[in-house]
C-alpha cells in the first residue's frame, strides 16, 4: 500500500511540501485547475502539472474529476451530450498518454449536497448534511431526473 494525499484541485508548492513531509508517495488532485481548451485537457497540461507533482517526489497517481461543465450534457441527455463524449474520449487518452494512470469521475450533475458545517468532537467542523434544510434548495437543473434517466444517460 503506498499513502497519498488527496482531494485539492491545485498542487500548490505548500501542499505538494506538505504531502512529502507526510510520508506520502502518491497525490490525487480533485478536478485539478487546468485550461479546459473548448471542455476538453490538452496532453501538455496534464503532462506540466505531473511534472509538478513529480518536482517535490512525488506521484500523480490519479485525477478525480473533470469540470462538470465538460460532461453535464452527457449526465442530463443535453444537445451537446455526443459533442462532449468525444470530448471525455479525448482527455481520457491523454490522461493515459501524459502517464496519469487512474481517472475517476462522479456521476453527480448537483456535485455533493451540502449543508451548512456542524460541530463535532472537540469543537472541530465537518462538512454535514440536513436533509430538512437540503430539501428547501431549490432544483440545480430544470427539473428533477429520475434513477432511471441517470442510469440510462451513464449507459448511453
């Protein structure tokens, strides 16, 4: 098992030092702040922001993520949803080609639902959800969308 860190969109110097102070060998970067030429990564991009990674020793081991802008109209059966296949077909392979083995995504058009920060043991916060709250928001999209919608947009 190799530790790693994860979860930061930036491989800023201060978390990337942190990272290899830690004893960690891997980093994940959650939807990582790269130009999104036309909702699709350029293989130079992801190839510079490995070799950041790899400045401080260090292994860009996965990406988590797109910006959901590149992949909405897959999730909701949008007019752009074959453009934006392509699109997901090209950043997948230059993933691969710029050496970032693993690539995961979610399959959330709304991202993760949360709710105000509670406090926990200690005092600390942590994220929370109150579903009494959540279910006053108002709709993301345009309408609700069914499991069944969902499961046959992803399978699409």
């Amino acid at each position: 098992m190799r530790p790693a860190f994860g979860q930061f969109d930036v491989g800023s110097e201060e978390y990337l030092r942190f990272a290899q102070q830690f004893g960690a060998t891997d980093v994940l970067l959650n939807t990582p702040s790269l130009p999104g030429d036309g909702g699709r990564w350029q293989l130079q991009d992801l190839v510079h922001l490995r070799l950041r990674v790899e400045q401080f020793d260090l292994k860009l081991s996965a990406i988590e993520n797109v910006p959901t802008g590149f992949y909405d109209h897959i999730m909701l059966n949008g007019p752009r949803r074959d453009e934006q296949i392509e699109n997901m077909i090209f950043t997948v392979r230059n993933l691969a080609r710029a050496g970032i083995p693993i690539f995961g995504y979610h399959w959330m058009p709304s991202h993760v639902w949360r709710t105000p920060p509670k406090a926990i043991r200690g005092g600390a916060l942590a994220t929370a959800y109150d579903h009494k709250l959540g279910s006053q928001y108002p709709l993301t999209h345009d309408r609700e969308y069914s499991e069944e919608e969902m499961w046959d947009n992803l399978e699409y």
